[in-house]
C-alpha cells in the first residue's frame, strides 16, 4: 500500500498494520523491537499485574490517599445517635484546624469542609498580601495575581 501525504489526511487505526513508505529492513527490524518494548512495558506496569517493588520502566507508583481526606459523610453515626441520644458537641473550628494541620483525622462534630475552610483562609492571605504589595508567603500559589483579578475587589461604600 502507497502512503499519501495530503494534508487532508486522517491516521487511522490500520496504519499500524503497514510500514512506513521507504523503509528499510533495518528500520523495520527496528520498529518491531520497539513495538515489543512497549507492549512489555505496558503489560509490567498494569497496576493490576505488577509487584508491591517499583519498576524502573513504569515510574513511582501512584500516591497512596492523604490520611487528612477524612470524610465524615462516608462514616457511619455514632452509637449515640444511631439509638437516639444525644448529638455529639460541637467542636471549636480553631481545633479542628490544628488537628488537621497534625494529620489527624477530624473529631465528631467538626465541619466537613474543614480543609475547604483552611484553603480559603490561606488564599484571602496570599489575595490581602498581594493587594498590599506585600511580599506572597513561600507557600502562596503562583497563579494568586490572577485569583485576586477574578475576585471581586472589596466593595466600597460612596455615599
């Protein structure tokens, strides 16, 4: 089969199947190996397949789950509540931010979007220090000048 090269021209999924125009058989003996290469490749690095040990063809393995990502919709109720009694206290949000900044996993009562909380306190400081002129904290982001253009300045009265 003769390739073409019309610029109109779509691959599709037979190229595969035919080489490349004016190949030799060099370059053909090379392609194959790459092609097994691969396919080898592919098969070692299913994480289905593949051992607990890092394979240096498939790169790091994935993360494992923060332990902070603590949900307490997917927890089942307290025994308390299930039979009745009384709700748990609630807990003061200062504490349920330092024990997530520990790594702990949020007490009974502490809002859910405890992380959520935490990200937006931080970005009002990164927005306030950016609109001040101030110097950004080394762990504000680097896209804080575009948040703080899509943020609505603060509002002024003038009447």
């Amino acid at each position: 089969m003769e390739h073409t090269d019309f610029t109109h021209y779509q691959p599709t999924r037979f190229n595969k199947y035919f080489p490349p125009p004016n190949e030799t058989l060099g370059g053909a003996v090379g392609r194959h190996i790459d092609n097994v290469i691969k396919e080898i490749a592919k098969t070692m690095c299913d994480p289905e397949k593949r051992s607990t040990a890092t394979n240096l063809l498939c790169g790091a393995p994935p993360i494992p789950p923060d332990p902070k990502d603590t949900d307490e919709r997917l927890n089942l109720p307290p025994p308390a509540l299930a039979g009745g009694g009384t709700p748990a206290k609630p807990v003061s949000l200062l504490t349920c931010i330092d024990e997530y900044g520990q790594g702990k996993g949020l007490s009974q009562g502490c809002p859910v979007n405890t992380p959520e909380i935490i990200f937006q306190a931080q970005m009002r400081e990164c927005i306030d220090l950016y609109r001040a002129g101030k110097r950004l904290k080394s762990w504000c982001p680097t896209d804080t000048p575009k948040r703080a253009a899509a943020e609505a300045p603060a509002s002024t009265d003038l009447h």
